[in-house]
C-alpha cells in the first residue's frame, strides 16, 4: 500500500481514482457520430418539484410536459441514487464574488453543455444536445438538438441559440465580445441552419477538438449558445431601437449592453436574463442571495423526476479565508470545495462531528504550485542566470519537496518536477524526478561551475564581479494569503545553498503589466489543467508551456511574441496592428521548435500514437531543461458537505479538471437525506 493510501486511512477520509480512457464511435459515412442512446423514462412519465407543481396548479406555470423536452435528458446517477425533493443548499461566497454568477453551486461549471463525457469510458455522448455528426472528411459537423428544450423563461432552445453566437457576436465586427469567440470553433467559417433543431458547421480544415470540446465550457452557455430571443432587443440587426435602449441603460452603444447582458460571470442582467443552469436568481444582494430551482430545466433522473432535487441555493459572504473556514466548521455551510484549502485540514477534520459534515478528499488534477524562469528579464546579468540550464538545475534539486509535502499537505501530495499529470497515458514516471531530488551538493556544485562561488558578509553568494546577488519571486498583494509566510521554506531551502531569495510584492492590478514587460525573474503560479484531456484541448502558443497551464510563465516574452506571430500568420492581425514589429522578444531556433510542437499537439487527434509521441518529446525538452521548478503536485482537494447530503462526487469531471470548482458539475443531482 502506498504511502498516500496509509495516509488517507488515517484521516479515515474518502478518495477515488480517474481512469483516463476516452472512446467515440464511428458513422456509416465514415465520421463520427453520436445520438441519445441513454435510457430514458418513459413519455409523460415525468413528476416534478412539489413546489412547482403548487405553481401549476395555482396557474403559474404551465404543465411539466410543456416546459421540457420530449425526450430530456436523463442524468447518470452518481453512487446514492435517485433522491428526493426538497431543502436549502447553504454555501458561503468571498464578498468578492457575490452578486455575480460565477461562484459556489450558482455559476458556468454545473453541467451545462452540449455534449458530456462518460466519466469512465471517456465516450462523448448527448446531453443538452440530441446528438452529433461529422462527415467524412471532417469538415462539415452536424449538430442536432432536442426539441421541447428550453430556457429557464421559458424560450424554445433552438438553433438561432448557437447561430447568434457565430454571426452575432463572434462574426460581428461592431461587437467585442472579448475572449469567448476566440473558443467558438476557430475553423468554422459559415453556420447553415436545416431547421430550429438541425445546425451545419462549415469548417476550412478538419477540427479534432471541436466535438470534446462542446463536453466542456467551450460547448456552454459562456461561449457556444446563447439567449437569442432575449438578447437580439439588444443588437442593432434586430431591433432598431437598440441603440435607444443601451443609453438608457448607461452604455455608449448597443453593443456594450448586448456583450454585457450576454456576460453570466458579472453581468447586468442576473436578474432577468435567461439560463440553462439548474437554479435562477430570484433575491441578489450584498448580505444574501436566494437562488431558485429552474422550473424548465432539462433533465431528469432515471424515474422521470426533474432535476435538480435541492429547491434553493443560499449564499451569503465572507470577508476572508479564516471568516469562511469558521463559518465551516461551525457547520453554516453545506457544501464547500472552492474556497477550502488543505492547511487547514486538520482543523476541518476536529470540528466533523461538531459542525454535523464530512469531509471527502478528491484526487488532485493539479501539479501544484511551481515557479517559472523567466528567459527574458530585462537585466542582462540576471538574465543571463535564468538562461543557464546549470542555474535552473541547482535552484531546483535545492529544494527539499518531502519537507514541503509535510508541512504544506500533510504527507498526502506528490513531490515532483513540473510536468504532466502521472494519469496520462503517455507519462512517463522518470519526469516526476527529472532534476526534482533533493541534492544541495549538486546544486553547491553547479553555483559553483557558474563563477557564483563567492560570498559576501552575511554568506549569501555574489555575482562574479562580487556584486549583490538576490533572486526575486513575485507574489501578489491584495489577496487573503500572508505574503511574509508564501515561499519561507522554499526561500530557507534556497539560502542553504547561499542563494538570497526575496519575494518581489506586486499589486493585483499591476500583475500583467510587469508580468509582460519582463519584470519577473521568478513568477510562481499553479500548473493547473494538468489532465491530459485538457491540456490537449486547450494548449497552443499562448499558453506558457504544454501543460503548465494556469497563473503561470516560463517563456517570457516570448510567449507573446510567439502569440503575436502566429496571429499575422493566421490573418486574426495585421503586422501594422503591432506597429509594423511583433511585441516581445523573438524566440531562439530551440524555443520556436517547442513552440511549433504546441501547434502539432493541438492539431493531432486525442489518444492517437501521434498525440503521444509530440506530448513526450515536450516534457522530455521541458523537463532536462527545467524552465520551471515543480514542487508537490497531486494534493487532493478538500470537499466539505453536510452529513445528510447525498451524490456526493468522489472525483472531477472528466472533461473539466482546471480548477476544483469543476467538481460543481454534479450539482443538479444533490439532495437531502432528511426525515
């Protein structure tokens, strides 16, 4: 038995392990396709909230059977099976991210996509949609959803949905929709509409990653469809009275409001803007919100019962992260994942029977926190440092990643270099260790080769010519986390090797900017998104690092360089929109070589040999040479939920593993097990 299991047996805490298959299936045209093949209840043989049916039978709302499909979805039941109605959800949000959708059970992560991924076979299959098809040479895919759908006012969920989206907002060149078209299909260059439930995508080239893709957010109501019917008062091609309507409403232009009335993260709309998610806002404030159960949402539980079970979602605020952990363990909250953290574990796991909850561990999806060289800082000396492989080496077997394991996770996470997830299939076990063990007479040795082998008054090592030598690490200001406490051991662990190492406070709003005028020496950030479903989804030139995803660096600017390049190449910019010169700095032969592997990476097909072999020969390159120092990865995450709540999720969802907020996704199949 490992020692991560005897550590979990002596927390009696709870884990499962992800298997990481994935499967499709083939269509007679020779593309892949997919139609709803789940069981389903039989028609007419639905029941609904006793809340609800109170609303149908006072004449509030129209009958069940015409508020959801005739063929609706029917979720897959996680371990406690099918539940019964009823009850408050209690969750605690940072005052932060109140009076916004995009917090605990009330925002994009529950399961609101086009299509879903088995969480065990990895087969795509239907969800909000009916089904799928490609055609033979990919570059046409069909896609066909369910009719009866519907908005939680009550609008048909039809076509016009997903075309607003494409022609409306991403293909509209007087709206600036920001970031979400950019994950539309970017090879999409025309929609056609067969019916209200039947949509072509055109495509220049075969796309892999469109279909995965719709099993997560780039299929959800952030990015693919949209509230048409609701939205089109607020675009100029539908009502001519658009701009009228945005300047009474405070904005500029019609296309301000329309992208604001679109956004469900901080929109202006909460309160009447339209939903797929399984609850909607009826009381938002700053001390409380009250989210209500969506009268017309689109799923069932194998007996026919519209889901979700739990009737109300409260959430009411906390200040920080000790205000939310004794809200927790004073048990005022049901369910919390996002804001726990593992430090404070043992004090969760005192208060259990007191606070009336239990704690689940996840299996971890992140590498954890690392630090990333910056090979493009503005001093030339330091510069030259962080371009040394022998540098990076010794900074990174000087440190000790069993004692950061102890005191940071308890002995329960994965000492590591920064690499992939050990659950890819393509993994290969020497890269947990790849200049990742401890070693300080290594690292002595290697300052040494460098000429960093003199010393000054106080033992710390000089440049050289005996110059002040001090090797910073940024770290935000700002935020919750004791600054003077982020890096002590790994800083201790350093200075044993007589590097000085500071941390270099920046300001939350001034992070990006000195991030992209190579301000930063070291930048620590989490490599999160680690699986290796969605670092193939989402990697390419922009990203970092294949894999090193998250708040997180280690190519300097060449990264935007490289991003800018790539731009102009593609015909997203022109050179003139740089100036006439592509920002950053220009990356070496070896660099743009990684760089182009990204590219093939995102190009080739999930799971193929090709896939495999570009994955290794990147973490082989990133791995020897160490752009970044991984430290302990792997950490479970901790889930906090009452003691008489049911279904509760053991692991992520597969399709979406880059924050642990993702466990969400199952929110719509909770409920109470109450007398």
């Amino acid at each position: 038995m490992t020692v991560f299991m005897n550590r979990l047996l002596a927390f009696g805490l709870i884990v499962a392990a992800p298997a990481m298959l994935m499967a499709g299936g083939e269509s007679d045209s020779g593309g892949t396709s997919s139609s709803g093949a789940a069981a389903m209840a039989a028609p007419g043989q639905f029941s609904e909230a006793p809340m609800l049916a109170a609303m149908v039978a006072a004449g509030e709302l129209p009958p069940l059977e015409e508020r959801i499909a005739v063929e609706p979805v029917v979720q897959e039941m996680l371990g406690d099976g099918v539940g019964k109605y009823g009850g408050t959800l209690r969750v605690s949000d940072a005052v932060g991210a109140m009076n916004q959708r995009g917090h605990e059970m009330t925002n994009q992560e529950v399961d609101i996509y086009l299509l879903k991924m088995h969480q065990e076979t990895r087969e795509i299959l239907p969800n909000i949609a009916k089904g799928y098809d490609v055609s033979g040479d990919g570059l046409t895919v069909t896609l066909e959803l369910r009719p009866g759908t519907k908005w939680s006012n009550g609008d048909p969920f039809i076509v016009d949905d997903v075309m607003f989206v494409m022609e409306d907002l991403r293909w509209d060149d007087r709206v600036d929709p920001g970031w979400r078209p950019n994950e539309t299909p970017p090879t999409a260059t025309s929609v056609t509409k067969i019916d209200d439930y039947t949509l072509q995508f055109n495509l220049s080239a075969r796309d892999h990653v469109i279909i995965p893709g719709w099993t997560t957010w780039k299929g959800g109501n952030y990015v693919q469809y949209a509230p048409s019917t609701h939205l089109k008062q607020w675009h100029i091609r539908y009502n001519p009275d658009a701009q009228k309507l945005a300047e009474e409403e405070g904005f500029e232009t019609w296309a301000e409001a329309l992208v604001a009335h679109w956004d469900i993260v901080v929109g202006v709309g909460l309160l009447e803007t339209p939903t797929m998610f399984p609850w909607v806002p009826k009381e938002i404030g700053a001390q409380a919100e009250i989210w209500e159960r969506n009268a017309y949402f689109w799923k069932v539980d194998p007996e026919g019962q519209q889901l979700p079970y739990i009737d109300r979602v409260l959430s009411t605020p906390n200040a920080d992260v000790e205000v939310f952990n004794l809200k927790a363990i004073a048990g005022e909250v049901d369910w919390a994942i996002a804001q726990t953290n593992f430090a404070s574990l043992p004090d969760y796991k005192e208060n259990e029977d007191r606070g009336n909850y239990q704690i689940t561990l996840i299996p971890g999806i992140d590498v954890g926190r690392a630090f990333g060289f910056n090979p493009t800082y503005k001093d030339e000396k330091y510069r030259a440092l962080m371009q040394d492989v022998r540098f990076r080496r010794a900074m990174s077997v000087a440190l000790d990643r069993d004692e950061l394991n102890e005191v940071y996770f308890l002995g329960l996470g994965r000492p590591t270099a920064a690499t992939i997830h050990s659950g890819a299939r393509f993994y290969r076990p020497e890269w947990q260790t790849l200049w990742a063990t401890y070693d300080p007479d290594l690292a002595n040795q290697l300052l040494d080769e460098i000429g960093l082998d003199g010393r000054d008054r106080d033992g710390f090592r000089t440049f050289p010519d005996g110059s002040n030598l001090t090797i910073q690490v940024a770290a935000r200001t700002g935020g919750s986390v004791d600054i003077s406490k982020l890096f002590e051991i790994e800083i201790a662990q350093w200075g044993d090797v007589g590097l000085r190492v500071t941390p270099r406070l920046v300001d939350n709003a001034a992070w990006g900017e000195n991030r992209d005028q190579d301000e930063f020496m070291l930048q620590p950030g989490t490599i999160d998104a680690i699986t290796e479903f969605w670092n193939w989804i989402n990697d390419g030139a922009g990203s970092g690092g294949v894999g090193l995803h998250g708040d997180f660096n280690m190519a300097g600017s060449y990264d935007i360089w490289e991003t800018a390049r790539v731009a102009v190449e593609r015909g997203e910019r022109k050179l003139e929109d740089y100036g006439g010169e592509l920002p950053g700095t220009e990356p070496p032969e070896e660099w743009q070589r990684y760089f182009q592997w990204q590219r093939d990476f995102g190009l080739s097909e999930f799971g193929t040999p090709e896939w495999a072999e570009i994955a290794q020969k990147m973490y082989d390159w990133t791995g020897d040479n160490v752009f970044a120092i991984g430290t302990v990865g792997e950490a479970p995450a901790v889930l906090l939920t009452s003691k008489d709540l049911r279904n509760i999720p053991t692991e992520f969802p597969v399709s979406n593993t880059d924050w642990k907020g993702n466990l969400m996704y199952w929110a719509d199949q909770l409920w109470f097990d109450r007398e």
